[in-house]
C-alpha cells in the first residue's frame, strides 16, 4: 500500500505544482495573458484571465495538499479541455510541433486527472486524514471529473470565438 501512496502522492503533488505555476505565471502576466486570450478568440478576454488563473491557482494548492482532491482535479480537467479545444488540437500530437503546441501535454494532465479522480489522493493527504477521500474517489471521483472537462467545453462554448483568417 505504500507503493500506492507514494505514486498517488507523486502524481497528485505534480499536477498541482504544474497548475499553480502555470496560475502564478498568468497572475503575474496579466496584461500579456489577457492580450493573448483575446487574440485567440475570447470574449471579455480579462474575466478569462482572472477565471483561468484563479482556477490554476485554487486547483494546484488543493492538489498538493489533497484536499477536495475529485473537485481540484475536475478544475484541472476544465482547464486542460479548454486548453484542448481553443489552442492544443490543431496543432497535433507533438507538445514540440511548431509554431503552436501540440496536445500531448494537456491530455497528459487530463488522463492524470481522471486518475485521481478514480483513485482519490491516497492516505498522504488532507482528504485521506480527514476520512473524506473515500466519500470522493472512485465511481463518483470519476464522474466529478467527467462533469469538470465537460464545464470546460461549456465555456468554450459560452466565451470563445476563434478569429476568421
């Protein structure tokens, strides 16, 4: 069971260092980010940088604690379907195809999500002290994290119109 833990912790950990880098690196880039979100085709390109970061951030920190493990890992998975769907799918499989960036990257993380979500954050974490991890993971977990990639396609839906050309 230790090997177990230990994997879950490494994975869980990671992800959560990966989300709130990448959320500090758009909180601190604000007028770079926003200027790039509205040149890929968002609409009210600051609500969706203060949504994307504060989502990165609020995310990363609870992976690394695992605490509310299934609901940070459906935030994640939201926001690596968004990634996905406006910048990542055309680019093809390759992270290093240029000059955009494949989606081999955020796939990485989604499966890794739903990973998570199925198995919970294991006993080194907040939600495995606090007996929470079981009521979370599994079947549920899995579900939890179906319903966050599927909240990231609605506001891609709601907010994102790529440009003509």
């Amino acid at each position: 069971m230790t090997e177990i833990n230990l994997a879950l912790f490494l994975l869980r950990v990671w992800i959560g260092i990966v989300m709130l880098a990448h959320g500090v690196k758009h909180l601190q880039g604000r007028e770079k980010t926003t200027n790039w979100l509205e040149s890929i085709g968002y609409r009210n390109a600051p609500l969706q940088w203060f949504a994307m970061s504060a989502t990165e951030i609020g995310v990363g920190i609870l992976l690394i604690a695992g605490l509310l493990t299934s609901l940070a890992a459906a935030g994640t998975a939201a926001i690596m379907v968004v990634a996905y769907l406006t910048v990542h799918h055309t680019a093809g499989f390759w992270v290093t195809a240029r000059p955009d960036e494949g989606w081999e990257y955020v796939a990485t993380l989604l499966v890794g999500t739903f990973a998570l979500g199925l198995l919970g954050p294991g006993e080194w974490s907040i939600d495995g002290v606090i007996d929470l991890a079981e009521d979370l993971d599994g079947w549920l977990g899995l579900a939890i994290v179906a319903g966050g990639g599927l909240s990231g396609a609605g506001q891609v839906a709601a907010f994102f119109k790529p440009p003509k050309g």
